[in-house]
C-alpha cells in the first residue's frame, strides 16, 4: 500500500506565496512538508503531483536546499534518502513567515 503524503493545498499555498519572502521560499516549502508528514524521501521532495497541484523541487535545487537545511540542523537524514524534520526546524518554521507582517 502506498504511503499518503500531505502536499500543500490551496491554502497553504496561498499562504506561502503571501507570507514567505522569496529568498527563503523552497526552504520553508521543504520544511512545510516534512512538518505535515512524518518523514519525506528525496524522490517524494522532487517529484510532481499533478492531482495535488505540487510541482515539486528541482533535482538541483532540492540537493542544495536539503544540504543548506542539514547543516543549519533543521532536517535530518534518516534511512534511504528520507528526510524528518527537527525540533529546531519546528521552531524556526513560523519564523520564517515574515512578509507582510508588522
């Protein structure tokens, strides 16, 4: 049986684009979706959703993201390229929704 993976919706969506500065965007995409799952794998990161409207990451950019992430300890590396993750990326999540707020 497949595993179900949380995407963002409509809301999240929106939500992303009106709050996250652009400069951080794919990082905070990342840490969003693994906050709504309990764990995501690279292939699940890249691949598109067509059905849940996710375009996925860029094999590129999601190797420099994930790097960047790792060594700020937000995500960590679990078995067979999946990722979790951290209580600091928890942490830092809301944080990074700053556009558009006083």
């Amino acid at each position: 049986m497949a595993r179900q993976i949380n995407y963002p919706d409509l809301n999240a969506r929106t939500r992303i684009r009106e709050y996250v500065p652009i400069d951080v965007y794919w990082e905070y995409l990342i840490l969003w979706m693994l906050n709504n799952n309990d764990y995501c794998t690279w292939d699940e990161l890249h691949k598109q959703s067509k059905e849940n409207h996710y375009i996925g990451v860029l094999r590129g950019l999601l190797t420099q993201k994930l790097n960047y992430l790792l060594k700020r300890d937000l995500i960590k590396k679990g078995k067979k390229n999946s990722y979790k993750i951290t209580k600091r990326g928890k942490k830092i999540l809301p944080k990074m929704e700053t556009k558009g707020r006083d």
